[in-house]
C-alpha cells in the first residue's frame, strides 16, 4: 500500500513537469510503466491464489491493488497523446502482462490499449499499416501462453473488446477485423497446445503441434 502511495506521487509528477513536446522524458516514463507492470503483477498481489479467508481480508483492509495500478496505467498511457509511437511496440509485452491477470475490470480496462496502439502506429508509422504491433502481440502472446498464462475467458474478451473497436473504425474495420480473428484463433490454439502437451496421446499431441504451426 506504501509503494501504490509512492507509484501515484510518481504519476503526478510525470503528468506535471515530464509530459509537455519540450520536457518530454522517454526513460523515465518506460521506467514508470515497468515499474507499474511490475507491481501490478506482483506474487504477493495475486489474490486468486490464496485462500478465500485470506482474499477477503486483504480486499476488505487493502481493496485489489491491481486494479487501482492497472487503471493508472490505461490513464497514463492515454496521457501521452503523440508520445505513444514512442512505446510501440516495446510497451506491447509489459500491457499483455496486465491484461493476462485474471481480474475481469482489469482486463475490460486495459485490452483496449491494444487497439489504440493499432491505431497509433497505423497513423503515425507512415506506412498505413500495424505490422510491428502485430508482431510483437503474436510473439508475446506465445511466450505468456507457454509460460502458464491466459485462459478461455481472456480469448474470448480479447476478441469481442477487438472486433467491437475496430469494427467503429473508418480504416481499421478490414484489417483490424482480420488481425483480431487471426490472435484469437492463434490464441486457442495455444491454449489447446498447453493441456494437450500433458496427454498421453501422440497422435493428439502431433494434431496440436500443427495446428499451432
């Protein structure tokens, strides 16, 4: 609860004084964003690991500090205005982190970011295109996947939260449509590839393998 404290004088002083085309710092808001990331995804802040008695008792003295840090992040990332360009696609991995926590407000939060970094690079990279955004997604989603995170219910979040923005979008519809199917179809396969990788059944196992490939 002290470091939240000290993680909100942060933001307030990053919005402040390191914001404006002039005193804009590119290190020091990284470092905010990891340091947040960090925090948020934190063992000891990871309520659905612990016992019911012991849920209760920290969200009734402490409230679920991921999600307080988690809609700061969202704010500060749409604080930064033409500076986001700057982030794409090194900010992709660090936003996949929160959006994997399993805290449904957290997640309907922060995947939007998704679509606005499409929209970011789409119109700021000059080549009417979100290739480097989409790259990174699909390799960091793969890495989280293997490493033991997500689950049915972010797949199918991660799709309606994606169709429903592109979809409201004059030059993303297309594209951004195709893309969004695309993560989730990846995305199940992943998630298929990590329980059957525990099945005693090769020819199972094989069928997976190629799918994901």
């Amino acid at each position: 609860r002290v470091f939240l404290r000290a993680v909100n004088q942060f933001t307030s002083v990053l919005n402040r004084f390191f914001l404006d085309q002039t005193n804009f710092e590119l290190q020091l808001w990284n470092n905010y964003f990891h340091l947040a990331v960090a925090f948020l995804t934190h063992e000891s802040l990871q309520l659905e690991t612990f016992s019911q008695a012991k849920r209760n008792k920290i969200i009734k003295k402490y409230g679920d500090m991921r999600k307080e840090i988690g809609f700061k992040i969202r704010d500060m990332w749409y604080n930064l205005g033409p500076h986001k360009i700057k982030f794409i696609p090194a900010m992709v991995g660090p936003i996949l982190e929160v959006t994997l926590v399993p805290e449904p407000e957290l997640r309907k939060a922060t995947i939007p970011i998704f679509f606005d970094m499409m929209q970011c690079e789409f119109n700021f990279s000059g080549n009417g295109n979100f290739h480097m955004f989409e790259n990174e997604l699909i390799t960091k989603l793969d890495q989280e996947v293997e490493g033991g995170r997500g689950d049915e219910q972010y797949k199918v979040l991660l799709e309606k939260l994606l169709l429903e923005h592109c979809r409201k979008h004059k030059y993303l519809s297309a594209s951004g449509e195709v893309f969004a199917l695309l993560v989730s179809s990846l995305l199940e396969n992943l998630l298929d590839y990590r329980t059957i990788m525990h099945d005693e059944n090769k020819e199972n196992r094989m069928s997976c393998t190629v799918n994901v490939l």
